[in-house]
C-alpha cells in the first residue's frame, strides 16, 4: 500500500511516501480502514522532528476517517460491519489503510461529511476536552477565558465551544487571519501583526496583557488556552485572575521552558499540560464527546472550516503549508 513513512528525524522532508508499505494486519478486537482522509496535525510535526520521541520507521499521522474494508469476529459481535463510514484516532492514519481497535471507531453520522467527521478527531476533541474539562472547573459560565490563535484549526473549534459553554471569550489572532476569528462568535478580539513564515502571531506587536486586563476591568481571566508555546508563556500567566488556569497544549513558537512553581504564587494561579489521550480515558469518555460536538454540527452551532487539502503523495507540502502558517481551519490528506 501507499504510506507516509518516517524514517528518522528531520524536516518535511524526512516524510517518505512509499508505495509498497507493508498492509497493517487485523489484530483480534480490531477493524481495517480504507482511509479517504487524513487529518494534518502539530504534533504530527512534532513526531517527525522527534520532539516527541517514536520508534522508527513509522507511518506518520494519528487522525483519519473511511470506510470499514475488514472486520475482526470480536467487532463484528460489537455490531460493526463492512461499508460503516467512520473516523478515528491512531497511529498510522497516513496510508491507505489503517488497522484500528474497534473501541477507537466513531461512527460517522449520516448528515456529517467524513472530511469534517475526520477534522474533528483531534482538534475537535482536543477542543472539546480543553474548554470542558482541562480548566478542572476553575471557570464558571459568565466569566472570561483568553484563547490564543483563534483563526487557526483546534482554536476555532475551542472559541466556539467556550461560547456554548457560556464562558466570555477573548481571542487572539492574526491581522491576515482577521476574518476567519470575526466568524467565531468571540466577545473581544485581540488582533497582532504576523510572523513571516509561521504559524502563529507577533505577540510582541500588541501589549496584550494590557489589554485582557482592559477588556476585565483589572481582574484578568479565568482560563488560558495556549497552544503558542514559548512566545505566549509570560503573557498567560500575567494575564491570569485570582485562582485561574494557564492551560499549555502547544508548542506553535516552540517548547514552554520550565518555570519555577513559585511564579504563580502572585495570583495562587495553576497550570496544567494536557493531551488528548489523558481526557479520552475509555470508550464512553470518547463517545461521549465525539456526539456532543457532532450534534452541535448537525445543529448547525458549530462550524468547521476544511482549509485545503493535498494528495497523500504530496506529504512534506502539507506539513510545510501548516508549519508556514498558512491554514485558516483543517487541513487534511485526500487518500
């Protein structure tokens, strides 16, 4: 089969597409995908620089979405069947296919296209869990959280879904990025100059603690969602209120350095590192979040923006299209 293969560190580059990869065998509990789509994370970027450490040579991607081609006895006694439209998240999902773990499928509703099912698999629940759960219910509804780069793919999603939730939202974005942020529903937007071949926003430009203490006449939020990383470290703590939440998921502009604790005394403020699969613990925690956010699609409450999309054999354009920041909502593989 056709696969996207790592095979040591490095840039865009270092994504190989091979066409004789090796067909994933089913394992007992488990199902073959024939993937349609793949969906083009971060982290993927992160996986292939070996900032997060993997065992080489491995098929690149962790999101993807498809058709059922094969199925295990012990899934098929779950009610699975050949021809299910679903989408998941595993590794390997940059290949023709994929063997997944029966627990892992989301089912694909009928009225959700497989591209959009396939967007939300990360970012989608990525945002669900960062503005439902992460703040370990420091905020409450009524009271303001600051979201960094809402014009980018997991922040339009968590801006929208802060909002459902009832909390104030206060969006960062770019001045070329300005109209996707205007369509999300944020209460204030803080708009900065770019960054040239990045992807994310000069937070120099803007004094943007000035501002959120503006916009919460001095008392600063309750919640921080970041996923900038090193360029927004200073200004998610200072931005916090009395007993808030610096919530760091991303390293956009790179790795967070390490802090003394004591720096959160000023505000007995917190800070937390989460990941996705810490907030997806079991089959009903999945589930449970993957139909919250595709009922609020059919709903029409939430919308998703697919940027574009590449042709696997094109790999290393579409991780260098996201690390130039160049996306204004998902960008995925066509498979």
């Amino acid at each position: 089969m056709t696969a996207v293969v790592v095979r040591e560190p490095g840039d865009a580059s270092a994504l190989l597409v091979e066409k004789d990869f090796p067909t994933p065998e089913m394992k007992p509990g488990g199902v073959i995908v024939k993937n349609e789509f793949a969906g083009i994370n971060f982290i993927d970027t992160y996986h292939r620089k070996g900032l997060y450490p993997r065992d080489y040579p491995f098929v690149g991607g962790q999101e993807g979405g498809g058709i059922v081609a094969s199925v295990s006895d012990e899934a098929a006694a779950q009610g699975i069947k050949e021809g299910d439209r679903v989408a998941y998240s595993v590794f390997g999902s940059y290949a023709e296919y994929t063997a997944v773990p029966a627990a892992k499928l989301l089912p694909v509703p009928d009225g959700v296209g497989i591209d959009v099912a396939t967007s939300c698999v990360v970012q989608g629940l990525t945002a669900h869990y960062l503005t439902t759960s992460a703040h370990a219910d420091l905020i409450k509804p009524g009271e303001w959280t600051l979201i960094h780069g809402v014009s980018g793919g997991t922040c339009q999603w968590a801006a929208q879904m802060a909002k459902l939730r009832g909390q104030k939202v206060i969006g960062t974005c770019a001045k070329g990025k300005r109209d996707i942020a205007e369509k999300l529903g944020c209460d204030e937007l803080i708009v900065l100059d770019e960054v040239p071949g990045t992807s994310y926003e000069d937070y120099e430009s803007v004094d943007v603690v000035a501002r959120v203490m503006e916009i919460t006449e001095g008392e600063g939020v309750k919640s921080v969602v970041d996923g900038i990383g090193k360029s927004t470290m200073d200004i998610s703590i200072n931005s916090l209120a009395r007993r808030g939440i610096f919530i760091s998921f991303g390293n956009a502009s790179g790795a967070v350095p390490a802090f003394p604790v004591l720096r959160l005394i000023g505000k007995s403020a917190y800070v937390t590192r989460p990941k996705l699969l810490d907030y997806t613990t079991n089959r009903e925690e999945l589930v449970g979040r993957a139909d919250e956010i595709f009922g609020w699609l059919m709903d029409g409450k939430l919308s998703v923006a697919v940027d574009t999309t590449f042709p696997l054999e094109q790999a290393a354009a579409g991780h260098e299209y996201l690390e130039a920041g160049k996306s204004k909502g998902k960008v995925l593989y066509t498979i």
